[in-house]
C-alpha cells in the first residue's frame, strides 16, 4: 500500500483527485478508523496545493475534517486553534467553510469558548462573492 508522501505526489502529478485515488486516500486515511490529526494535516496540505477541486473530493475532504474535529463530540480550544489555521492560512474564507463551521457547531456535544469566538467571527466575514450568474444577490454591507 501506498504511504501518504507517495500518494501525495500520485496525485499532485495529476492535479486531481480522480475517483481511484479518492478511494485509496479513504481506506488508508480511515484505515485507524477515525482521522487522525496526521491524516487530517496531510489532507489540509493537499487540498491547499491540488490545481482541481472535484465537488467530490471536496465533500471527502470537509467530511474527514468534520470527523476529526468531531472524534469525541466536543471541540476544544486546540480543535478551535487548529480549524482557525487551517480555514484562515490563505486569507479567504468560503462558502465550504462557513458551512463546515455550522455542521461542527450544530453537531458538537460541546464546544469551547474559542471555537465560539471563530465561529461568530467567521459568520461576521463577507461572504464569498459568485460571479458565475448562479442568480444569488448579495448586499453590501456600508
């Protein structure tokens, strides 16, 4: 089996998660049966440097990040402080995320004071703006 250096550079060459290579990364990245903080960074870093996100290995990817977030039902101030970097590291904020930060917040048992300070400062963020005429309007906040 493939380790995750090499899996990583399998797909990197491509540029694209294609439908085998989501299917390796999921065994081997649930192989413990839970996503650990290892397996959830090496997924942060290939997210952030695949050329082409297909819908489903985005859906993959913030569903591995909400069960690693998720693992014991509650979410601490390092689970806060970690979710912050990752969501904030390249300085735009999207719709995938504010959407995985309602989903952790609505599924949480239990959540700490600075997940509760990133989630209403992530909800005071504009929103993403569309302009592939998805037939969204958008105010301007002045």
């Amino acid at each position: 089996m493939l380790d995750l250096r090499q899996m990583e550079q399998a797909i990197l060459a491509n540029g694209k998660v294609e439908s085998q290579e989501l299917e390796m990364l999921r065994r081997e990245l649930y192989s413990a049966g839970q996503i650990g903080r290892r397996e959830a960074d090496f997924l942060v870093v290939l997210h952030k440097r695949l050329q082409h996100l297909d819908p489903s290995f985005q859906q993959f990817f913030y569903q591995a990040i909400k069960d690693h977030i998720l693992a014991n039902g509650r979410i601490g101030a390092e689970e806060a402080t970690w979710l912050r970097r990752m969501l904030f590291a390249d300085g735009k904020f999207r719709d995938e995320e504010r959407k995985l930060l309602r989903e952790l917040k609505g599924e949480a048992k239990e959540v700490s004071r600075e997940f509760e300070a990133l989630y209403e400062e992530s909800m005071k963020r504009p929103q993403e703006p569309h302009t592939s005429g998805s037939g969204r309007s958008h105010r301007l906040r002045g």
